[in-house]
C-alpha cells in the first residue's frame, strides 16, 4: 500500500479439481476467475487486516481459511522546516541555510528547493536529496518539498531577507606638496548595527576603530571597514601627490638706466594650480593669484615667493639688469671763425662704454634724424636738445642753450693824457686786452711810456679776438723853472706838470742846502 494506490492481494489455491471459489466472511462466495486470482476483483483496499476462504467448486469440499494479512495505515506525510539559519549578516552574500526534516509517509524522503510555489522543474535549485539541508542561499523567497515515494505534502515557503547594504562616505586628501607625505584617507560606516572596525593596507590584519589614515606617501591603498556582524567594505584609493613646485624666470633689462622699465615672466610649474605670488615677502597678504608677470621694474635684485593651491612654496632670486647709461653732459662751446662768432657742443658720456652703440640728433626724435657722431656746429642762439638713441631703444634727451653774442669790436681812445683806452663790444665777456704785446688782463686801460704807434688786441672769453693801432704822443712830466705868485693866475705856483697820471706822486722842495721846505703828496 502506498500513499497514492491500495493495498492488492493475490489469492493462490492448490489440489481439488483445480475449480475454487472464495469468500471473505465464508458465506457469500464468488467464484475464482484465475489461480492465481488478483483482490479485489477492481479498485484496491485499504488499510486493514484481510484473510479469505476457498472451497472447491466442482466437488463442494470444505472451505479452508488463507492466511492473513495486516495493511497498517499510513502515517501522513509531515514537512518540518528549520528556518533558525536562514539569514544572512552581510547585504550580497550568499549564506543563508534552510534545514528540513520530513516523518510519516513511506520514508524514503527526497527534498527539493523551488524559487517559485508551482514547485517547476525549471525553477528548482536543489534536489532531490535525502538530506534536508540547503545551503549557500542568497536572499530570496524559497519553497521547500518533501516527497516520500508517492507521499507529498505542500511545499514550505521560505523567505531569506538581506539587511539594507552596509554604507560608507569617504574622503581622499592627497599629498599636498611633493615629498610631505602628508595623504590622508577618512571611510565612515553609516549603518545601525555599529562595532566598526577598519584596517588599510599593507597592515589589513590590523584593525582599530579610528577611521582616517594620516601621513600616507602617494600609492595605492587598500581599506576595510567592517561592522561587528563581520560584514565589510574593499574599496580601493589611489594616494597621489603633485610633482614638485618649481619656477623659473626670465627678465628683461632696463631699457635705460633708472627707467624702472624692466620686466620679470615666471613659468610656474608642478603643485597644483592656481599659484599666487609676492615680490619681496611671504606675508598672506601679499600673494596675488595668477601674477606670472611683472613690469616696470627697476634694475636691482628680487626675491619672488610662489606658492601653489595647496600652500606649497618656492621661491627664486631674480636680477634686473640696470638699462643703458646715456646719461651726458651737453656742453655749449664757443669759437670764433674768422673772427665771427661760432659754436659746437661737447657731448660728453657718463658711461663711454656705449659710445659705439648710440647715435645723435639734435632738436628732433625722429630715429631719421640721427646721426652716428655729434658734430653739431654753428648752431643757432637759443633753447635747443640733444637726443642721444641707444641701439636697444633707449633714448634720452638734454636740454642746452646756445647764447647769442654780437661780433667782437675794438675802439682805442685816449681819454686821459698818455693813457690809452680799449673800448671792446660784442663777443663773450670777460675780455683780455694786450696792449703792445703785453697782457693787460681785464684793464681795458694802459699807460704808454713813449710816442708811438700802439697795437692793442683784444680776445674774448670765446675766443675771439680784435686788433687795433692807435698814435699816442708821450707827454712827459714838466716841472717849472720859475713862478710868479703875483695872483693873476699865471705861473701862480711852482707844480709839476702832466701829473694826473701818477696820482701817488709825493713832490719836494729843498733849499740850498739841502734841507725839505714844502712836501705835498699822498
């Protein structure tokens, strides 16, 4: 007898005519269709205990009793699911177990995992098996079946939950400046069931609540942060750092000298952009962002501070070079041509290095006005400029002013007795008089010792000079040989005359013998 069909028998006869009939209660027979004959005749029975009688059809011998034979009833079958395991700690794992224990049936149970209640082939995972145990489970709904030959009962659903996916921020700080080693990594867990733990590589085995990783060298790392159920997360970081900050600098000289023109050009490299810069200083406040360049810069030497995004700083000393030195003198020379007035100028150069390499011009700035020498002449009365070009585009200019001067003259006069008297005009004062030859110095007067011809020439300051002749007839010093102080303003003294050239003169008179009677003089 199974689950599914009853209990058949098989009655067998033997001897007597071969003819038999047979009866369950020994009253009513019916007749044996086959030896051996099949019970019951259709259908199957049931449990219960079953015992028949046969007698002889043909001769009416006496009925004998078979043996008997007992169908206990069926224990129903009974599916007992342990769901005590079926769960799982970390979100994706594949964990969870379902233990299933069967009783009652035919034995012989054979148990199977279907994901889905129609119990189809296509959705079974596991089975048949003898054993009850299913492991390996992902989170899902599952349904267990028992079967037990023809023996079933309905399947167990299963539910397999996973807890919400363990979460995490995180923050990577790279190496703020090459060579600090100064990378950090932050992995924060947020979920509810807490006891976080965490470890980085290479030490992965070393775990410690503290959940930020300082003074990390650039690399890859790798972290685990895992909750108190063991469950965890792998991520991955990549610790980098900035190559190192560096600047060079190219400069531009002066284009003249204290033209404060010059220029200073970085190129900033490495770090990490923005990068600020400061002229002098390091002080916060005097970085500005973004200024690569500098200009109009006095020659002189620098020290440029940079520093990158990050706050790292470099820093290099740049020199200006002083621009050209065209600074001169302008001076105003003048001459005498034929005894005319005439003029140059004497340029003459701070640094006489250049001279090779600037050119002249006078009154313009046009660079079609230059010229390589400074042969400038007869130039004009008045305000005029030198403008002094240099080949790297220096140019200056200096004011200068030429005086205007009337041709030298000459006039000789004789205003008082043996005196001659050079009257000069025009020309540049100071003059220089030569009377007969002989240097006079300044005194445009000279006393002559002689009647002659005297030649007089002047010169001026400039140069110039003038010659004139003058007659002057030498009237000598007459002292009386008598006098007649008789009052009528004749001969009424006795004085020297043709005097008043020696106003110092001291006069005497002395008697016969010898002595001073009368003295005048200074």
């Amino acid at each position: 007898m199974t689950c599914a069909t009853g209990v058949e028998f098989e009655l067998t006869a033997t001897g007597g005519s071969g003819t038999y009939e047979y009866s369950l209660d020994g009253v009513t027979y019916m007749p044996m269709t086959s030896n051996p004959m099949g019970l019951p005749a259709t259908g199957t029975l049931g449990a219960g205990t079953y015992q028949y009688y046969v007698r002889d059809a043909v001769n009416g011998c006496e009925a004998v009793q078979s043996n008997a034979i007992t169908e206990d009833m069926i224990d129903p079958l009974t599916l007992l699911v342990d769901q005590s395991a079926a769960y799982i700690n970390c979100t994706g794992e594949s964990t969870a177990i379902i233990y299933a224990e069967a009783f009652g049936g035919l034995g012989n149970y054979q148990f199977e995992l279907y994901t889905t209640a129609s119990l189809d082939i296509a959705s079974r995972i596991a089975g048949p098996t003898s054993v009850g145990e299913f492991r390996d489970l992902p989170a899902g709904t599952y349904y267990v079946s028992v079967t037990s030959e023809d023996c079933t009962t309905l399947p167990e659903e299963v539910i397999i939950t996973e807890p919400a996916p363990l979460t995490y921020t995180d923050e990577v700080i790279n190496v703020t400046c090459e060579g600090e080693g100064n990378g950090s990594i932050t992995v924060t867990l947020s979920w509810w069931l807490g006891g976080y733990q965490y470890a980085i590589s290479p030490n992965l085995n070393q775990f410690d609540t503290v959940n930020t990783f300082t003074d990390l060298e650039p690399g890859d790392y790798i972290v685990i942060a895992q909750d108190q159920n063991g469950c965890f997360e792998y991520p991955e970081y990549t610790i980098t750092e900035p190559s190192m900050l560096m600047v060079n600098a190219t400069t531009t000289p002066e284009i003249c000298v204290d033209s404060q023109d010059g220029t200073i050009s970085l190129d900033i490299t490495g770090g990490t952009a923005p990068y600020s810069t400061a002229l002098n200083s390091n002080d916060d406040a005097d970085f500005v962002q973004d200024r690569i360049d500098f200009v109009d810069m006095a020659a002189g030497n620098y020290l440029i501070f940079v520093r990158d995004a990050n706050g790292c700083e470099t820093n290099i000393v740049v020199d200006i070079e002083p621009g050209v030195n065209l600074n001169a003198t302008v001076e105003p020379i003048y001459v005498c041509t034929d005894d005319v007035p005439d003029n140059y100028v004497n340029i003459t150069l701070e640094d006489e290095s250049v001279i090779g390499d600037v050119m002249y011009a006078l009154d313009s700035t046009d660079p079609s006005a230059l010229q390589l020498n400074p042969d400038f002449t007869n130039i004009a009365p008045g305000d005029h400029y030198i403008t002094i070009a240099h080949a790297n585009g220096c140019m200056i200019t200096l004011d200068f002013t030429i005086e205007s001067f009337d041709p030298l003259t000459l006039v000789l006069e004789q205003r008082n007795l043996n005196e001659i008297t050079a009257v000069a005009e025009g020309g540049k004062p100071e003059y220089t008089y030569y009377f007969d030859g002989i240097d006079n110095g300044n005194d445009n007067t000279f006393y002559i010792t002689r009647t002659d011809t005297y030649e007089v020439r002047v010169v001026d300051e400039n140069g110039c000079e003038m010659i004139a002749s003058i007659f002057m007839e030498f009237i000598d010093v007459e002292i009386p040989n008598f006098f007649t102080p008789d009052g009528d303003g004749q001969n009424d003294f006795r004085i020297p005359k043709n005097i008043q050239q020696f106003p110092e003169i001291l006069i005497k008179i002395y008697d016969r013998y010898g002595r001073v009677v009368s003295e005048t003089g200074p």
